[in-house]
C-alpha cells in the first residue's frame, strides 16, 4: 500500500498541465506561439516540443524559451533560407549523431514543417 501511494505521489509530478483541456496555454509557464499569428512558428515549435523538449534539459531547456523566429536566429541553430545548413536540421537528419536520441527519426513531414518554415524565414 505504501508503495502504491509512493508511486501515485510520484507520477503526479510529471506533467504540469493536464494534457487533454486547455490548461498548457493558459498556466505554461513559457509563452506558446501558437498565437503570435505566424502558423509556421507555432507548427515547427509544436514539431520541437514533442520530438526535443522532452529531453533536453538544462542548458538546451533555453529551447523552450525560443517563441520567436529571432529568438531562434539568435542561438544559431538556424540559419533563415537555408534549413540544410541549420545545426538543427542536420542534427535530425543523424548528421553528427542521431536525434531524438533513442528515439525513432522524426516523420518526414515533421521535418518537413521544420525545413519549410526554416526556408521562408526571413
């Protein structure tokens, strides 16, 4: 019984929203840019929330700060026009090591969305 309590204290510390209501947008503590009005922000966000903030911890958890296109220009993971010579696509396509780590590759048209709104950034 102790450890039933134990594991259910637990697995209440593991999500900070409740996933199936409305509760990420409004109590996150980070902004979301699903309403800054350019769908492919909010599109290639959503791609990176669910295939790298999962992981990334620390130092990388800065990413989820990053709700600007400037905001992800200033890191240098991207360079505007040109997705295949952004440190983050080569990163997901297994160049240097393989992302998501342990994880399969991202779908093509997750890195699709990425490619593209990396391509018509300006």
């Amino acid at each position: 019984m102790i450890r039933l309590t134990i594991l259910l204290l637990l697995l209440g510390c593991v999500q900070d929203y409740n996933s199936s209501s409305g509760d990420r947008e409004r109590f996150s503590p980070r902004p979301v840019p699903t309403s800054s009005g350019d769908p492919r922000l909010a599109n290639a966000y959503n791609v990176i929330e669910k295939n790298c903030l999962t992981c990334h911890l620390g130092f990388h958890n800065q990413w989820a700060s990053n709700t600007t296109d400037q905001a992800w220009k200033s890191t240098g993971l991207v360079i505007p026009g040109d997705p295949f010579s952004s440190r983050l696509i080569t990163k997901l396509q297994n160049v240097g090591g393989n992302m998501p780590f342990q994880s399969p590759p991202l779908s093509e048209d997750d890195l699709n969305t990425l490619v593209e709104w990396i391509n018509l950034m300006e």
